[in-house]
C-alpha cells in the first residue's frame, strides 16, 4: 500500500465521520429543544412557587378613592351649625406597600396618603390630609393558580400635611388609628400581578382636636383601589 493510497482513505474515512456527527448533533445552538425549554421554564416556575409559599417579598402600589367623614363630639352647642351635623366626603388616595411573608403570614409597612375631612350642613368641604404609615400583620391563601386573597390588620401612625382653616377646631398633626383591609390580586405570572381591594380606618384614638368648643374628634374613612404588585 502506497502512501497517497492510504492518505486518501485516511481522508474520505475523516469525512464521512464527521458527516455523521454533524447529522446527529445538528446545529450546536439548537441542541434544546423547544419541549425541552417549556418544561426547564415549568420546574423554575414550580421552584418560585416553592419559595412564595414559605417566603415572598411584595411591593403593592395602589391608587384610589376615599370616602371620609369625620365626627365630632361637643363641649356645648354649635351655633354656626358645622360641626352638628357633618357628611361625607370623597377625595383621591395613594399607596405603597411592602409586605413581608413567612407560610402566609407576615408583616406589611409602607406609606399612603389621603385626603380626609368632611362636608358640613352649608355644603362647605373641610379637607384634612395625611400621610399614613401603616405597621399591620399580614395574611395571605390562594385561590387557584392566578388568584391570591390578601389581608393586614392593625395600627397605622399620621402625619397631617395639610388643613383647612377654619375658627372652630384646629387638627393635631399627629393621628393614631387602626386599618383593616382586604384585597384581591390576579398575577399575570409569578413576578406581577393586578390588584383591587379596600381598606377602612379609625382614625383619631388620640383625639385629634379638643378646645372650648371641640371634647373629641375622629375620621373613618373607606377606601376603595387598584393597583400593581410586584413579587421581589
């Protein structure tokens, strides 16, 4: 056997495997795939959903209505008629929640604002607006695969940023009240989801005015959102 003989076999054996080895491998940047990739995505997702249920981390934001009233008990008659008789009033709200969850339990701070206050009996609004932090336990279960039922309960400490003047009673700057609320959230996948929900606050345990005219004075207002939330 000579020796271009045996480098022309030694060529053509070269080539047909790697021919072979190309038409099994296939192209090296589709080796996975698509079944493949649907059921790596699917045990992630099983994995978040491992995790969310022993610990998660939300970020809510919420945008909505309130409906505020406030309530005032007298020292001796009004004879203007404001404060006798007061209604209701509606004004925006905003909220930013973190709620803190171990096995569906946890902890949720953040901020809101509102606008709070009354309509007296000559039709003049009275606003009071505050900035709220709420330090409420929390709870969560869910409903199925996309919906989850959330609630917190507890204290919440305020801030007043703004008044209206008025002769007959002055807000304290500082309001101590408590908040119940509950809210539906439909995740769009495991990371955001769309919220609606509604909350009530007492406001005013500490009495949020009292002068010669003014014994006590407190809000409690429902309000009413929708929102974002976010799974950190």
């Amino acid at each position: 056997m000579n020796k271009t003989y045996f480098y022309r076999t030694f060529f053509i054996i070269f080539l047909s495997i790697s021919f072979i080895s190309v038409s099994f491998a296939g192209d090296p940047y589709n080796r996975v795939n698509s079944k493949e990739i649907k059921l790596l995505d699917k045990e992630a997702g099983k994995l978040v959903k491992k995790r969310n249920s022993l610990f998660s981390l939300d970020a809510d934001i919420k945008f909505g209505v309130g409906i505020s009233n406030t309530h005032f008990e007298l020292n001796k008659p009004d004879t203007t008629g404001q404060l006798t008789t007061t209604s209701s009033k509606v004004g925006p709200t905003i909220a930013a929640t973190l709620s803190l969850n171990f096995f569906g339990f946890g902890f949720t701070t953040g901020f809101a604002y509102g606008n709070k206050g009354f309509e007296s009996s000559n039709g003049n609004k009275n606003n009071l607006n505050y900035f709220n932090i709420p330090l409420l336990i929390y709870f969560d279960f869910n409903v199925g695969e996309k919906v989850r039922v959330e609630g917190n309960l507890g204290p919440y400490f305020g801030l007043l940023t703004s008044q209206d003047q008025n002769t007959l009673y002055k807000a304290k700057n500082f309001d101590f009240g408590v908040t119940g609320e509950l809210q539906f959230a439909y995740m769009f996948n495991n990371y955001m989801g769309v919220l609606l929900g509604g909350n009530y606050e007492y406001g005013g345990l500490n009495n949020l005015s009292n002068n010669e005219l003014v014994k006590r004075m407190n809000t409690s207002t429902i309000n009413i959102y929708t929102g974002l939330k976010f799974e950190l």
